[in-house]
C-alpha cells in the first residue's frame, strides 16, 4: 500500500480544530516528533490514530489513545506537490 503521504510533501493545517474521524490530524506521540495520522476514533482517554502504510510508522496501535491535548491540527489539503490527489477523506 503506497503511503498517503511522503517526505517532502508540504500541507495546509488549521491549528486546534477540532478532529473529525477519518481525517488527517497532526499529533505529537510519546517520545517522537510530530506526525500525521488518521483519526479513527475519539475515545474516553482521547483520540485513536492510525497510520495509513501498514507496512511502517507509529500509531495508536503501539502507544494507545493520543491525548485530545497531544491533536495539534487537522490537515486540510496536499500543497504540494500539485500531481497526487489530496490526503482528506
């Protein structure tokens, strides 16, 4: 499965809106820098993403429910490169 996104693609964030399921989200997960995920769930103890390329990555999977705090911004389109069909659902 070839991943939703690549190294070097450039998004459109809006900062602190508010998640909706089977959306891009920009998270902070424990011990790692920040990464895009798809949120999947909202959960009693936050938000459940995963990761889109099974075959890497890091996701609720492995660490459990990202702190709706630790939901930084929700990705509304691919900059660029212009050629690859945007990421939102």
């Amino acid at each position: 499965m070839e991943p939703t996104l690549r190294d070097g693609d450039h998004l459109l964030v809006r900062w602190g809106m508010r998640p909706r399921p089977g959306r891009l989200v920009v998270v902070r997960l424990p011990g790692r820098p920040l990464s895009v995920k798809r949120a999947t769930m909202r959960t009693a103890d936050g938000w459940w993403v995963e990761r889109d390329n099974p075959a890497e990555g890091v996701d609720s999977w492995l660490v459990g429910p990202i702190g709706a705090d630790d939901v930084l911004a929700t990705v509304l389109l691919r900059l660029w490169p212009l050629r690859r069909q945007s990421p939102g659902r």
